[in-house]
C-alpha cells in the first residue's frame, strides 16, 4: 500500500496504489497513457519505481521469423507451471497506418488471455531502431510493480540496433535458426559480445547442429567481456513448436541468474546501475525531441527551415546546428 496520501479520483496516488494492488484494468490504462506520453503517467511512475525492483527481466531478441513469439509462449507455459507470475511486453512493428502496434505476438500467445497470472501487452516500435521503444521501460517498471515474478521483453529484431535491447534487461537471450547464411549473419558482432544465452530454435530442421557448432565457435574467438565476468554463454538448441530444448533453456537461465546473484549480487548491480543510467538518458532524449518539436511546430519554424533545406538554401547540418546553438549556446555548434 502507499504510504498515507490524498487518494482521490483518477490521481498518480491512486492509479499507484491500485498497480500495486494488481488492479489489471488501472495497469491496462497507466500502461496505455505511458505509451501516449500523459503527464499524469510520469507522475504515476515515480510512485511505483522503487516498488518494481524484484522481477527478473527477460529479454528475447533475433531477426524476425525466427520463432521468438512461439518460444516466448513455451516459456510463460514452463514460468506458470513452476507458479511464478508473468508480465510480457511485445515490441511490435508499427502500423503504416495508425501509428500503433500489429499485434500478431499477442494472438500467438492468446491462450494465456485468460490467465490472472499473465499480463501482455504490445508496444509499437514507432521507428524506434533498438528494438526498444521510449515507454518500453516505463511498461517494464509497471509490470514489476504489479508484482510479477519475470517480466519479458520481447523485441522487434533488426540487427545491430538489438544491442539496445541487453540495457532492459538481466538476462539476454539471441534467438536464430538454421538455415539464415554463412557465419549465422542474423548474429551481429554487438549482440556476440552482449548476449547472455544463444538459441538455435526450430532444432528439427536440417543444419541445426551445424549452426550451434557455428555460433560456439564464434563465441569462442570473441572477446571476454566484463558485463560477462564468471559466464560462458551457452547455445542451447530448441523446437518451441515441437516442445524440444525448453527446460535446458529454463535451465540455462536459472543458471545465469545464479551468477549475476553471486558475490552479493555485484553483476547484477552493475547491470541495473547501467540500466538506469541508459533510461535516465533515454527519457531525457524523448522529452527533449518532444519540446523541440513543440516549440519549432508552434512558432512556424520548421515548416520554414525544411523550405530553406528543399530548395537548396540550407542544409539539415547548418540548421540543426542553428536550433542548437539557440538553445544551448554557440558551445554547441562544435559538439
């Protein structure tokens, strides 16, 4: 409960207070007013943060088509099964058209609708690269503070740019499949130094052996990495379709887990220290875009400027270094 506050109406007091509570319509709407950048969200969101730091956070990535949704539906099943409480955020393409999420991950795991102990929700990318969009972490806190005992971030998989998807997450999981090229190049150099535990699922096609053995060997010639310290990421091979692989997958993660706890808990402190660090970075960058577009919008410029760019006038370089330099100063225009 919160601690003794005014509660009335619609208030950031109350909307907390029912998340916390496990209230899922007063989750469903602060959820969708995340997403729609309302004020009173924010505010509802320093409430509940420092109540969201016990679930585990897992994140599922790879190029599309590679079974993340179908893998993400086997491991809920396992998680509800061990009795542990589930909270999913689906990272979807956005419609050309609306704007807003094509939610085919949710109706691939529409048999847990009807589930108390499961929560999904879809966000769309909105151009977003990283696989991560701005309210993601905003999703994610309120997830956790509804008391969920794993929450899984699923994202959209675009290559490089799914490195950004290891910031939201304790533990990382890169999903391929057999049959995608020579030296698995789905798999970037980035997501190699970052991720936690490689998955090689449809395991029941030819060439899966082949592509484990290709990814070990990768793995073996990179680089040690800090964040990895006491950790051999494994490749696990998998059939979520076929139910093959996915306890030595729960497995596999479990034991991650119990590194990053080891040692009172130092790696996965200094996971969840660069966490907050990249979403402090990340809501700055959001609402500073916002009051530049209000701004620039409101007084006519920028109609104006992309006139002066089309017919060759100007240049996006000079006027970006124009606004700037009006903002923060003449400093900026090295920068």
């Amino acid at each position: 409960m919160m601690e003794s506050a005014t509660v009335t109406g619609n208030s950031p007091e109350l909307t907390a207070e029912k998340v916390l509570e496990g209230d899922l319509r007063a989750a469903a709407k602060l959820m969708r007013d995340i997403d729609d950048g309302m004020p009173s969200a924010l505010a509802t969101l320093k409430l509940l943060y420092a109540h969201a730091s016990r679930a585990e956070i897992w994140g599922i990535t790879g190029s599309p088509g590679v079974g993340k949704s179908t893998l993400t539906d086997a491991l809920i099943t396992r998680l509800r099964g061990q009795g542990r409480t589930v909270g999913v955020v689906a990272v979807d393409p956005t419609s050309p058209f609306t704007g807003g999420a094509i939610l085919g991950d949710r109706v691939r795991m529409q048999r847990h609708a009807t589930d108390e102990g499961v929560f999904i929700r879809s966000l769309a990318t909105r151009g977003h690269f990283g696989g991560i969009t701005a309210s993601t972490r905003g999703v994610v806190t309120v997830m956790a503070a509804m008391g969920k005992d794993v929450v899984i971030v699923e994202t959209v998989g675009v290559g490089q740019d799914e490195v950004d998807i290891v910031a939201a997450a304790d533990t990382t999981l890169v999903i391929t499949v057999p049959g995608l090229g020579d030296d698995v190049q789905a798999i970037k150099a980035g997501i190699l130094e970052v991720g936690d535990i490689f998955v090689v699922n449809k395991a029941d096609r030819e060439g899966a052996a082949g592509t484990a053995a290709q990814l070990e060997s990768m793995l073996a010639m990179g680089r040690d990495q800090p964040r990895r310290a006491g950790w051999k990421p494994p490749v696990v091979q998998t059939s979520a379709a076929q139910k093959m692989g996915v306890d030595e997958l729960m497995r596999a993660i479990a034991g991650h887990r119990e590194v990053l706890k080891a040692d009172g808990g130092r790696l996965l402190a200094a996971r969840r220290r660069e966490r907050a660090r990249l979403e402090v970075l990340d809501i700055l960058q959001a609402r500073t875009l916002r009051m530049l577009e209000e701004r620039l919008e409101a007084d006519g410029r920028l109609q104006g400027l992309a006139d002066e760019i089309a017919s060759g006038r100007s240049d996006p370089y000079t006027v970006s270094e124009t606004i700037m330099s009006g903002l923060f100063g003449d400093g900026m225009r090295s920068k």
